[in-house]
C-alpha cells in the first residue's frame, strides 16, 4: 500500500537521491570512455553506412537496408542517424548518447526491483529495505566491467538499447500492477491502462532494436506468474489483450527479420556453421558467461570463429553441469517462484543468441550478458539484503565500487583500436579477428606497415580460409615497392573464398589498372565488383576512370560518376573526377566549376577540389585571381604536390606583378623534385620574362635534358635565341 500522505516526500526524497546516486556513478565510470574511436562493427554500422550518410534520407534510415549490424534494426539505424545528424562522426556525441541509454536502463531496473520487493509475496523485511536494496542492485549492474561492451563499443548500443526497452516493458507492467498501483484494481484502472499501453509500445521499440526482444512477452508472463497473478491462467485471464499486443510483435519481427540480410550479420544457417556445432558452442558459451559474471577477468572484447567447437565430447562435461543448472531452474520455479523466476529468466535471455540459430562470426560475446545480468544482480541484493539486512547491503555498495573501478580500467583498453586489439591479441592468440582487426589498425599508422604484415600473416595462419585478410593484406603490399604482384595473388585469393567480394574484385580492379596492357582486366573486375554489390560507389568511381581513358565511352564515365554521387552524395572523389571529366567541353565549364564547388561543401579543405577549381578559373577572363586563390588554398593544405606548386606558377606567370612569386613556386617544385622538365621551362620562361638570359637558357637546356622530346622548352628555347634576349611568350 502507499505510505502516509506525510511519509511520501520522504520516500520521494530517498528515491531521488538513490537514483542521483546511480547517475552520478556510472558517469564517473565511463567518463574515460567518451573518445574510444569507432571498432569492428561500427564500421558497417556507422562510418560505412550509406543510410545515415550526408544529408539524411530518414525514410532509407528507418528502412534500414544495407546498414550493416544495423540492417532489420530500423530503431537502432534512426539512433545512429540521429547522432549523425546532431554532431557528425564526432564518436563523443555517439558515446553519451550510449551512456544515457544505459543510466535509463539502469533507473529502470531500479524502479521495477524496488517495486517488486514491496511484493507481499517477498515479506515485509524486504519490503522495508526495497530503495537501498533495489539501488544496489542497479549498482552493481550498471558498473559491471562486463557492460562495457554493451556500452563503450559504439554499434553495440543495440544491446543497450533493447535493454532499455525490455526493461521499460517490464516497469510498465510493474507500475500498472504493482501493490501502490494508481488505481484501486491494479491493471483496469485508467493510469494502470496508461502504464500498460506504455509497456507495449517499449515492446514494439524494443522489436525494432534487436531481435532479443522476442523473449520480453514471455518473461513479463512469467512475472505475472510469480509476482502478481499466482498462475499462468490467470495471467492470461485477467489481461488477455495486453498479451495480444506483446505477442503482435512478434509479427513486427517477422516482417524486419524478412528484409535484415542476416547473412551481412553472419547470422542463420548457410554461415558456414551448423547448428548443432553452434549449439555445442553455446555450452563453452555458458560457462564462460558464468565466469566473466563472477569473475570479470579476463574480459575479452571479441571471441572470434575459433571459439567454435565441432561437436559434444569437447564439452561434455559442461553440458552435464548445464543439464543439472536448467532442471534445478525448473524446479526452483515449482518450490520457490521468485528464484525460479530468477534462473528461468537468465536463461530465456540468453535463448535467442545461445542456442541453435548460429551467429558464425561472433559464437560469444560478453555483451550479450547485458539484461541476463540484471537478473543476477537483483537476486543477489534481494538474497543479500533479506540474509544480512543493511549490512548486506553496505558489502554490496563496496562491491559495487570495486566494479566502477575495473570498468573504468576496461575502458582504458578500449583507448584505441590498437590497444584493444592487442589487449584482445595478448588473452586470445588464437582469434584469426583479432590479429586482422590489430593489423588494419597499425596499417593505419604511419612507418608500421611491417608490424601490420606480421599480423595479416598470423591471422591467415591461424585461418588460411579467412577472405577478408587476403583482401586486407592485398592493401598493404600494394604500398610496398615490388609488392604488387603478391598483393594480386592475394586478391585472386580472396575471390576463389568469396567469388561475389565486391571489395577484393574492386581492389584487383585497382592494381591490374596500374599494369602496362591490363585495363581490359581492370575494367572487367570493377564491373564484376558492381555485380556483386550494385551501390558499391567506389567501384563505379574507379570504373569510371578506367573508362574515360578509352576512347568513346565517355559518356558511360560520366554516368557511372553520377551514379556514385546518388549512392553517395558525400564522395568528394568521385565529384572532382566528374568535374574533371566535364571540363574536357567547353560547354561543360559551368558544371564543372559547380561540382567542383560542391565537393568543397562536402570537404572545405579537399586539395583536389581547390586544386581543380583553380586549374578551371585560372582560364576564365576576369577569374584569374580566384584561381590563384584556390591554388594557394591547396598548397596550405597539401605544401608536398609539387604539380600544384607548377600550375599556380604557371598562372603567376601571366599575373601583374607576380612573376616573382612564379619564380618561388618553381624553386619549391624543383626542390621537391629537380627531375620536372615543366618546372625548368617555366622557371626558364620567368627568367626570360626578368631579362635573365643566361638563366634562361640554362633551365630550357634542362629541361630538354631530362625530355628531348619536349617541344615547349625547345621552342622558348630556340625564340630566346632567335629575339637575342627578347624574352619568350
């Protein structure tokens, strides 16, 4: 029943507090984790996802094909979408946003165990101490090291996320029947009907988030059951549309599991991995779930396809253990329901991921433990607290300090893709991912290309078959002087493991390009990569290319350009190449000088795109000077192009009284490289220009040196001679 009018701003004031409590804590635990970069998933997810992309297409985002991990999850997509929308692909926007996610989770929890013990089914001594034991509880779940997958790992916030939402479910449901229900029969009053209409809408959310959220109908009847009803049939009696509605979501999902492309999740049969071998998997699984919660060392971030097991007898043992776990859960539920409720909820969470439907590429993953958990914190305040009262609960507030401590250390391998890979390298050698993942990281970092080779070739040892770092390593040796021939052979590679690997076909297209006589190949490999995966846009860029040097296809160039910027209106790339290929016609300036501009739109400092719009200006009457203006913008930007410092010299040179600048700009290129012919006869022309003859002549010898073929010097060279020192034009 509700305290005394003259009690309630006690409780409310104690309530308040607790929960402050809760916030203030989890913020502190996770206040290093707001700059860990994006990692893994995050990749499809987020940073390659062409739905949240540029200027948003919220009808595509909610749609929520091609996203990735995000695919099926419209929800989860909008999320992203929203971040993106709010502060770009700046990750702290992304990180607090996961943060307030799991403190909302975690007052959620805290309001339904607080709720629930004030049950008279669960006696008056618990009752008595529902606010500090229920705020334990939520305690120790918020600050579990083994959430920080769930929370620091950006795309994880799927799991967080429906989280919220099931726990929402579930204190909708607690808040309409619970004994201090608004209304004098708990569940048919009008507040009580809000609270349920409540739940239901966090069901379909919650649908629309991850896929886990199937089991929230039954586990809210199983809390019925125990808390509320007595019995299944009453439950069942007493709400019967409610339960209508939770079970109708079950359509929903349904109808997102039709257009998820599980298969771009590695998730279902035809992954490679059977269900049985997954199931027996799922035995290890359990084990190592039980201990990470115990024992939250070590935490690995990824388990990778090695933690499969082919069969029983690896894990016979666990399985007997598992066997007796469940029937004690099942009996538990008969003689005592609130444990019973406890242990049959653990395992109904876990059932979607750890069962027989595989997920080939992840067959564990701690944060899958992120509700499960919650389960077992709120038993352990509710046995703490009846067995030991406030003291119990004390331990438990200094249990639950230590964990806020190991989280925020978990969160200091997170620090950078290359600490958490090699954190997850150092506890699990054998993960053929994690050597990949850490080589793609060091690949990223300058003067380490030895260190990322070293990795690539350990992941393909440990898994010969491992497509993705054929293609990786392919990456890597074309940089290295005489490496592009291996890096083809790793291509070919990769495409005999995935014969439709849009990427691998694209990358071969890339380097077959770079061959004397094999741009037929190229072209035909950038055309299989758009077979493959149709709104690949870089591979209808790179096709693009090799086209417009083939005579008469042009205009396929230009479309296939056009193409890529529908699919990604953000690629500055593909729109200088557009303009590039525009401005071949003079009738085709004007778009040209407006593609170029949008590229600078898209990114203000593009060197290309200054670079190009000036080589376009510099050639309009009037436009000059503008030009000159995005040529030296460039060189700010990118100081080592010396063909940027020989085209802004070359347009100095017709400027007023900038020819000495020209000369400048022409010493600079030929510091960088003293091999430009262009540079020795513009600087030749300048001379000239400066009445300089004998420097003149010098730097048109040189430049006939190095090119004896090069009629402009050879001309200024024989005008000089001829004018008797008159200076060339």
């Amino acid at each position: 029943m509700e305290p005394p009018d003259s009690r309630r701003p006690s409780r409310r004031g104690a309530v308040l507090a607790f929960a402050a409590l809760l916030v203030a804590a989890t913020a502190l635990a996770y206040a290093n984790s707001l700059r860990v970069p994006f990692l893994l998933d995050d990749a499809s997810a987020i940073t390659g996802n062409r739905t949240i992309a540029g200027p948003i297409d919220w009808g595509a985002a909610a749609r929520a094909t091609g996203a990735g991990t995000a695919s099926g999850r419209p929800l989860l997509n909008l999320s992203f979408a929203l971040n993106e929308l709010a502060g770009g692909r700046s990750v702290v926007g992304y990180h607090l946003f996961n943060l307030g996610v799991h403190i909302g989770a975690g007052l959620l929890l805290f309001g339904i165990v607080r709720r629930t013990l004030l049950s008279p089914k669960l006696g008056a001594r618990l009752a008595a101490l529902s606010a500090p034991t229920a705020a334990t509880a939520a305690l120790v779940w918020l600050l579990h090291p083994v959430q920080t997958e769930a929370v620091t790992y950006v795309s994880q916030r799927a799991e967080s996320m429906m989280g919220l939402f099931y726990l929402l479910t579930l204190y909708g449901f607690v808040r309409a029947t619970s004994a201090d229900a608004p209304d004098p029969a708990p569940g048919a009053g009008p507040r009580s009907r809000t609270w349920l209409a409540v739940s239901l809408a966090a069901c379909v959310c919650g649908t629309a988030t991850k896929e886990v959220m199937v089991t929230a109908p039954v586990l809210v009847l199983l809390y019925d059951r125990t808390f509320v009803s007595g019995t299944l049939r009453q439950a069942l009696r007493s709400r019967p549309g409610y339960y209508l509605g939770l079970a109708a979501s079950w359509i929903l999902l349904a109808l997102l599991l039709a257009t998820a492309h599980l298969g771009d999740r590695t998730v279902g049969i035809g992954q490679g991995v059977g269900a049985w071998a997954y199931l027996c998997t799922q035995v290890r699984a359990w084990g190592v779930y039980a201990r990470v919660i115990l024992w939250p060392s070590p935490l690995i971030f990824d388990y990778g396809r090695e933690a499969l097991v082919s069969g029983l007898s690896p894990v016979l043992p666990e399985a007997l253990l598992l066997a007796v776990c469940a029937a004690a859960a099942i009996l538990l539920w008969r003689k005592a329901p609130p444990v019973g409720f406890l242990c049959l909820g653990f395992f109904l969470l876990l059932s979607p991921t750890s069962t027989v439907i595989p997920i080939a590429a992840q067959p564990i993953a701690e944060s899958r433990l992120y509700l499960p958990l919650a389960l077992v914190a709120a038993g352990l305040a509710a046995g703490t607290a009846g067995r030991f009262g406030r003291k119990g609960i004390l331990a438990l507030a200094a249990l639950a300090a230590l964990l806020g401590a190991l989280t925020a250390s978990r969160n200091r391998d997170y620090a950078s893709a290359e600490s958490i890979w090699r954190d997850t390298v150092a506890k699990n050698p054998g993960s053929s991912r994690a050597h990949e993942d850490l080589a793609v990281a060091l690949a990223k970092e300058p003067g380490r290309g030895g260190e990322a080779l070293a990795q690539f070739r350990e992941a393909l040892r440990i898994r010969p078959d491992f497509a993705e770092a054929h293609r990786d390593i392919a990456v890597e040796l074309a940089k290295l002087p005489g490496g592009r021939m291996e890096a083809i052979g790793h291509y070919r590679k990769a495409l005999a493991l995935r014969p439709a690997f849009a990427e691998a076909h694209n990358g071969l297209g890339v380097e077959l390009g770079k061959l004397k006589g094999r741009s037929d190949e190229a072209l035909a490999q950038f055309a299989l990569a758009l077979e493959a995966e149709p709104d690949y846009a870089e591979a209808h860029n790179n096709l693009a290319v090799g086209l417009a040097r083939v005579s008469g296809r042009l205009p396929e160039a230009v479309a296939h350009l056009r193409e890529a910027l529908r699919i990604d209106p953000g690629y500055v790339t593909a729109r200088c190449n557009l303009a590039r290929l525009l401005s071949r016609d003079a009738g085709g300036l004007p778009e040209a000088v407006f593609q170029y501009r949008e590229a600078l739109r898209a990114d203000p400092g593009s060197v290309e795109a200054h670079g190009g719009l000036a080589r376009l200006l510099v050639g309009i009457r009037g436009r000059e000077a503008e030009g000159i203006a995005h040529f030296e913008e460039a060189l700010a930007r990118g100081a080592d192009r010396v063909d940027l410092q020989i085209d802004l010299a070359n347009a100095l040179l017709g400027f007023p009284g900038r020819l000495s600048d020209a000369v400048d700009h022409y010493r600079a290129a030929l510091a960088a490289n003293p091999d430009l012919a262009e540079a020795h006869n513009g600087l030749g022309v300048a001379y000239a220009r400066e009445g300089d003859r004998v420097g003149a002549v010098r730097e048109f010898e040189s430049a006939l040196a190095l090119r004896p073929g090069y009629q402009a010097a050879r001309d200024n060279l024989r005008a000089l001679q001829a004018a008797k020192g008159n200076p060339p034009n």
